[in-house]
C-alpha cells in the first residue's frame, strides 16, 4: 500500500511536469520516469513480462525516438510556445482535463466488482504466450501486418522527392 | 500482492486527465503528442488492474496489442511531423491553418 501511494505521486508529480514543463527535452526525460513508475505498478499487478516490455519499448525505443526527433528538429522548439496564443487555450484546456477527470471518476467508482482469484503463474511469460498464441492468436498476427503497413507508410512518408 | 482495484482505476483516470490537459494546452506538437502517449499508458494500467482483478487474461493480451499499436503510431506520427516541419520550418500547432481558409 505504502509502496502503490509513493508510486501512484511519483507518477502523478512525473506526468504534471511533463505537461507543465517548457523544454521539449525535459518533458521527454520526464516522460521516461512516468513510463518506468508504470512498469514497476505493471509488475506489482502480477503482468511481469509486460512490465518489462514496458521498458523495453516505451522508456527505451519510443522514448529514444521522441528524443532524436526533438534534437533533429530543435531550431525550432525555443520559440514554438510563443507564437499568437489562442484565446482561452489555456484555461479552457485544463478545464476540460478537470472535467474529464470528474465525468471519469463519477461514472467509474459507482461500479461494484468482486474480484476472481488469480489462477497460478498468472502473468508469467507462459500464461500470457499460451493466451496470445491460441485463442488471440488472429489479432496478434493482425499486428505483424500493422507494423509492416507502419515501416512502409514511414519509409514512404519522409523519402525525399528528388 | 495488493490489488485494490479502485486505487488503480483513480490512479489511470488522474494520468488520463493530464493527459488530455496537455493534447489541449501544449501548442509544441511534440509535447502533444508525448501527452497522448500518457494516455495510452493510463488506459494500459486500467487494462492491467481489471485483468487482474477478474484473473482473465483478456486485458493482458491487449496491452500487448496496445503497445504495439503505440509503436507503429509513433513512427508514423513522429515521420508525419517531420515532414510537417520541412514543408514549413516551423513546430507551432497553432499556425497549421492550411484547411481554414
């Protein structure tokens, strides 16, 4: 309980500053520290391999992405939040975060649920592989055509057109 | 193992909040587009804390999906900025007004 409160306001803290900061990079790097206090509260709710996976593909590939993208395009982050503003964004934004977040919380917490108890090795690697290969296995195959569709879309995308 | 469901749930709806506040405010279309990403994972943690609660393996599988969903997403966003940002050499959303006129 003590170890969920430390996590849940260190990412909460984590997710503010990556909104509220003015850096481009700074919000990034915060966004790292969001992605692994998720992953460890991934692995505290018993999904071990996805946790992980997590890591290795949030924190690691996309976030390394986002970070070559920031420094490939940085002439022009300094001034990008200084341009004519629009009327109201920022109030009327977070407005609307605050009202999402009370429609979210005043329609979930209502609901009454009663747990299941977990079946052994519940979200060990094999648990998840046995699901995924057998009775998912047609969207999962699904994401190898995603993925390709995505390699060639960018490839397509950012050519150059001499 | 403590899995006391609504903690979880208060916990995604809180990160899913600042992330829709940060997609509204934010005008660096990167930083939006980091803000969707929090999204994402609010929702994932969602998916995780009602897989375990129900013991149904269900919620983990999408999460795999949701990942991968997420890494094809950010390839193609992130080149769609790119090419953005050569056709105008500028990173404001609020001067991609093209479609208004």
């Amino acid at each position: 309980m003590i170890l969920f409160g430390i996590l849940a306001l260190l990412a909460l803290v984590f997710a503010v500053f990556m909104v509220a900061t003015r850096n481009a990079v700074h919000s990034a790097l915060f966004l790292i520290g969001n992605f692994v206090i998720l992953a460890i509260l991934y692995i505290t709710l018993g999904a071990e391999f996805l946790g992980l996976a997590q890591i290795l593909v949030y924190a690691g590939a996309v976030m390394v992405l986002f970070l070559f993208v920031i420094a490939y395009l940085s002439a022009g982050t300094e001034a990008s939040e200084t341009g004519p503003a629009l009327a109201w964004q920022l109030p009327l934004g977070i407005a609307a975060g605050v009202l999402s977040l009370g429609l979210l919380l005043w329609g979930t917490l209502g609901a009454v649920l009663t747990p299941t108890a977990a079946p052994p090795h519940f979200g060990s690697l094999a648990f998840l592989g046995r699901a995924l290969f057998t009775t998912y296995l047609f969207p999962f195959e699904i994401t190898a055509f995603l993925l390709l569709a995505a390699l060639v879309g960018v490839v397509v995308l950012v050519r150059d057109e001499r | 193992m403590n899995t006391n469901l609504t903690y979880y749930l208060v916990l995604g709806i809180c990160l899913f909040a600042v992330g829709t506040a940060g997609v509204l405010v934010r005008k660096n279309p990167l930083v939006m587009f980091m803000s969707v990403e929090l999204m994402w994972n609010a929702v994932n943690l969602i998916f995780l804390a009602f897989s375990r609660y129900l013991a149904d393996a269900a919620g983990q599988v999408f999460v795999f999906l949701v990942i991968t969903v997420a890494a094809a997403e950010v390839a193609t966003g992130l080149g769609i900025i790119v090419v953005v940002f050569r056709r105008r050499r500028s990173l404001d959303a609020d001067r991609l007004s093209a479609l208004k006129e």
